[in-house]
C-alpha cells in the first residue's frame, strides 16, 4: 500500500515542507506502509477518549518581566530592539529590514 | 581508562568529598578517556572542557573551605543534546538549532548541579529524538562500544555509548517510546525511564509531550537511582510535574524482590525473539524466580497495538511541537520572498529526512477528513491499553519483558525501512504510553558478546519497588560493563 501522492503533498503542505519528487515517491511508498500498520488499531479495545484534562500545576497567569529577555533575543536571526524582526507576510516582501517594527 | 569512572556515584562522590580524589581530577579523567575513546565512538557533540573545569575548581574550593558538597560532589554528566543548560549550546542534533544558546536550565539538571555533579558535554541523539539508531543524527553516527559495527541504539545513544566506554558514569537521556531504555540495553548499561510527570519536562525540547521523559543512565541500578532520586519531583515550571512527593529510591533499594508478584505478559512474542534473546529472557526469568519471585502470567490485550499508536501520538504531537522551528524566534534562517516562503524554505533546509516523515505523518494523522480514523481511534486504543495496564497492575507488583527483541543491529541496517525500525521498540512504547516507570538491566550476552536486556515496568509512581527488583536481579547477575570495541578496523 502506499498513500497518493496528492496525500503526501497536502500533508507536507501542512507540515510547511516542501519535497522533491523523489521524496515525494519515498514518503508516500514508505508512510503507506506505516499507515496499513496503523490501519490494524480497528482491530483492538477501544474506549471513548477521556476529555478531562490531565491533572497537573497551574501557574498562576500573571505578566512579569523576565530578565533573560536578551538571552531569548540573542539566538534570534533577526531582531530590532527588542523586537524579533521576520519578513513581510504577502508575497513579494523583501527582508526584515524592510518592515521591521517600528522601535 | 581511568578506575574511578566505572565507579558506582555514590562511591566517587564520597572520595570527593572525603578529599581523596578532587573534583578536577575526576573531571581531567573524564575528559582524557573522552578523547582517547571519542574519535572512535562519536558519542559527543561538544565537550564543555573549560566549563567543566571551572565548576570542578570552585567545588575543590569549597571543599577546601570546610564546605559541604553534595550528593554527587564531582562527579563528571553528560546530557542529551536535546536538554537545557544555560549559556551552552543545545541542538537536538540538527542543523534547525546550529549555534543555538540556551537561555536557560533545565530542572533536572539544575537539581543535579545542586548535588555538585559537573556536566562535561552535549551527547549525539537522533535527530529530535526521532529514531533507535542514533543514525538520523544531521552530523555523525556514533558507535557501540561493544562493537564499532553496530548502533548503539537510539534516540539516546550518545548518552548510553559514553557511560558503556567509561567517558562519564552516568548521563542524561529522554524518553519517548523507549529512547533511553533500548540504547541502554544496546551498550550494555541501565537505563531508567520515571513515570510521566516524576521528573520534571522544563528545559527538554519537545517531541511529543504527553510521553517525553527525562531520565538517567547508568552503569549500575544505585548510580541511576540516585540521579533519579535528586532530579525527581514537583515543579512549577512543568504544569504535567506531579505533586507525589519524589521517594527516598536508596533507602530501600538492597532488601531484594523476595515476594514480589511478577508478570508475564501472555501478548510478548517470544517466538519473535532473536534465539540468543530467548535464551537470555527465559535465563532471567528463572533467576527473578530463584531470587523469590512469583512469576504470574498475565494479558494486557492491546500491547500489541503499541506500535501503531504510538506512531500516531507521538508524532502528532511532534508535528505541533516543530512548528515553532521556522526560523523567526531561534535557529536558522533561510530567506526568501515573504514570510510563508521563508517558513517553508527554513524548515526544508533544516530538518533531516526522518523529522520530515514523522512531521508529515503527524499533520497527516491530525488533518481534516483523516483526524477520526487516525489520532482519535489512537486516542481511544490508548484508553483501553492503560486501563489494561491497571487491572494488570491489581495483581502484581512488576511487569518483566526483554528490553528489545535482539541485540544491537549493524549500521545501516534497517536505515531504508522505517516501519522494521519502528517495530524494534515494540518492548519499549508501551511504558512509554501508559506513563509507566521502566528500567532496563543487562540480562545477558548474545554469542559475539553483544549485551541483551530485561525490561521492568511498574504502577505509576512505583519506581522504589521497580529500582529495588532492578538491584537484586543486577546484584545476582553481576554484569561487567566492559565493551572490547570490536570492529575497530572494519569502522575504520
């Protein structure tokens, strides 16, 4: 069994990959047969899924400054002031530095 | 190499503090076998040298200053690429996080530092954790010690590689489906995976966050017991920590299984087995009996569906747990025109070939049309494998499984078929899903020399019972973790 290759290519479109052809022919013999494996989970017990949340800690949802700011900002590719900088959102946006915010 | 490192940590913490060894000579042992064993292994991926030594120095100080040192005074870690120390770079194994920084510390290693331990380096995984092999690694395989030729299982390999040649006694592996435990059993060394929630997540990066864990290996049961003892317990920075109070694992640990109901599961195929391993398993459940042990065979029906629902879980939530690598906040960047171009070309460049698989398998499982059929019937099969596990867990204290069907595999053996991959960890996910603590012990050897393991498992929160049965089947067998690094010229 293999998926379509229309499947693989909505689902790397979700995953924001983009594949060769080739990868396109691996993924979709290799995750068919990973998929015919899975298909065999009609065949076990199966309960309704619990929708309670799982029990654990709630911090408590407060704003406070953290003083690794700059730590956080210094693996960034791109940052202006405090600010992480990223690329214009339409196509056709050139870099950062063209529409990075205002500081 | 250097005795004091195949030392259990309590007894190389003790000399430490007793002034007989310093914490800089343990720490310079540490070091000198890393580089006359690592060109071989590739076990690291970055050696913190000149940290390490500061921390030694400033704990010899203390000690000279009358101080009190901790519970693992000097004793040389390694962890996982994957976990958090602030100030030193942390990469998952792949060129998504080249040159990243951490900005911050993981708990379990803080608790571990609090103890005085000293982490020397960053050790090789699978990418992301995604693999048994440690071969999907974006810079280098590393090599069982055993035997150069074969994997030393995976996705913490890097970790169990390390503690098997004697670079450090003990390091810091994850767990997903069974990350520390089958490497832990390929190198020949212990390997625990605590109960979801035992030892805190902050500073991990995420694979799948309803089944990673932080544990510890070793290369004896106290050793990682005692990590486990300190890393453990509640965490404000971990909303799935657990408030259980973390147990004294020690106190207990030498008064043997005598008593104790173990069982077997009716659903492990031994007819799966390697013959070696089915040697080793039948050898080791003849000596849990002889140590006391009432052997109860029990079923858990869905065990069987592990595999299949562990692929779809885990990598669904892998697929949302890797969105955030897209190159605007951390990591690299590729640029191209626009912000959806720039997110698609960054993170093509970046991942290696299995992240992408499971991503897409993961956005295939959760998608519109696909969700019901796949995620939720996972869901729904999980449900009832954990409450298998509970009513399992009503008449016995331990369920006993091999770690893996076989020993370690060659390299490059099962590289261009995931799915045989996959089903290696058929032993492993189980623990894995239901939130199990599990321990792998060697058991055995098969007729090159290569280690096999047995698997316990335990009820949620059990792990003093789990660790105790764990010692007295290691004290019985008395393993040597001493691998020949066969294969030397062949790995050339």
């Amino acid at each position: 069994m293999s998926l379509s290759l229309e499947e693989v290519r909505r689902a790397a479109a979700l995953s924001r990959l983009r594949l060769t052809a080739e990868e396109e022919g691996l993924f979709a013999a290799q995750l068919g047969r990973i998929v015919a494996h899975i298909d065999h989970l009609r065949e076990f017990a199966s309960l309704t899924a619990d929708s309670d949340p799982a029990p654990g800690l709630e911090a408590d949802d407060e704003p406070r400054p953290d003083p690794r700011g700059e730590l956080f900002l210094a693996n960034a590719p791109e940052v202006r002031g405090p600010f992480y900088a990223v690329p214009r959102m339409l196509a056709g946006g050139g870099a950062a530095e063209t529409d990075g915010p205002d500081e | 190499m250097s005795e004091l490192l195949t030392l259990p940590v309590e007894v190389i913490a003790a000399r430490v503090r007793g002034g007989e060894v310093s914490a800089t000579e343990m720490i310079e042992a540490s070091l000198g076998r890393i580089a006359e064993v690592d060109s071989r292994l590739g076990a690291f991926l970055g050696i913190e040298a000149d940290e390490a030594l500061a921390s030694a120095g400033a704990i010899d100080a203390r000690r000279r200053r009358g101080e009190r040192l901790g519970r693992l005074a000097g004793v040389p870690v390694a962890r996982k690429d994957n976990l958090s120390y602030s100030g030193r770079l942390t990469g998952c194994a792949s060129r998504m996080l080249e040159g990243y920084v951490s900005p911050l510390t993981a708990t379990a290693i803080e608790r571990l530092v609090a103890e005085d331990a000293v982490f020397v380096g960053r050790t090789n995984m699978d990418e992301f954790a995604m693999g048994s092999s440690c071969e999907n690694s974006a810079f280098q395989v590393t090599r069982n010690p055993w035997d150069l030729r074969r994997v030393p299982g995976g996705s913490s390999g890097g970790s169990a590689a390390a503690v098997a040649a004697g670079a450090v006694p003990l390091a810091l592996g994850s767990d997903t489906g069974g990350s520390i435990r089958q490497p832990a059993a390929f190198c020949g060394v212990v390997g625990v995976k605590p109960t979801y929630g035992r030892v805190s997540r902050y500073g991990l990066v995420a694979f799948g966050s309803s089944v990673d864990q932080i544990g510890p290996l070793g290369r004896d049961v106290r050793s990682a017991a005692l990590a486990l003892e300190i890393m453990a317990g509640e965490d404000p920075r971990d909303a799935t920590s657990s408030r259980i109070a973390a147990p004294a694992l020690l106190d207990e640990i030498e008064t043997g299984l005598g008593g104790m109901r173990v069982g077997i599961l009716r659903e492990v195929p031994v007819s799966g087995l390697d013959p070696a391993m089915a040697a080793a398993w039948s050898a080791a459940l003849e000596r849990l009996t002889r140590l006391g042990a009432e052997l109860v065979e029990v079923s858990v029906p869905n065990l069987e569906a592990a595999i299949a629902i562990y692929y779809v879980i885990a990598n669904s939530e892998a697929s949302a747990n890797l969105a955030r690598f897209d190159g605007m906040r951390y990591g690299r960047r590729v640029a191209a025109a626009g912000l959806e171009e720039t997110y698609t070309a960054t993170r093509t460049a970046g991942f290696g070939h299995e992240v992408k698989r499971r991503i897409i398998l993961g956005s295939f499982a959760l998608s519109a049309g696909y969700y019901d059929a796949y995620y939720g019937r996972a869901r729904g099969v999980l449900r009832a494998l954990e409450q298998q596990f509970r009513s399992a867990f009503a008449s016995v204290d331990l369920l006993a499984t091999p770690t893996t069907p076989g020993s370690a595999f060659a390299l490059g053996e099962r590289t261009s078929d995931p799915l045989a991959m996959y089903l290696s960890d058929i032993f492993t996910t189980p623990a894995s899903l239901a939130g199990l603590p599990a321990v792998s012990i060697p058991c055995g050897c098969d007729d090159t020399g290569l280690p096999l393991s047995l698997q316990l498992m335990a009820a949620p929160f059990a792990e003093a019972s789990l660790l105790r049965a764990a010692r007295a089947f290691e004290r019985d067998f008395a393993w040597s973790v001493a691998p020949r690094f066969r294969g030397e010229t062949d790995a050339a």
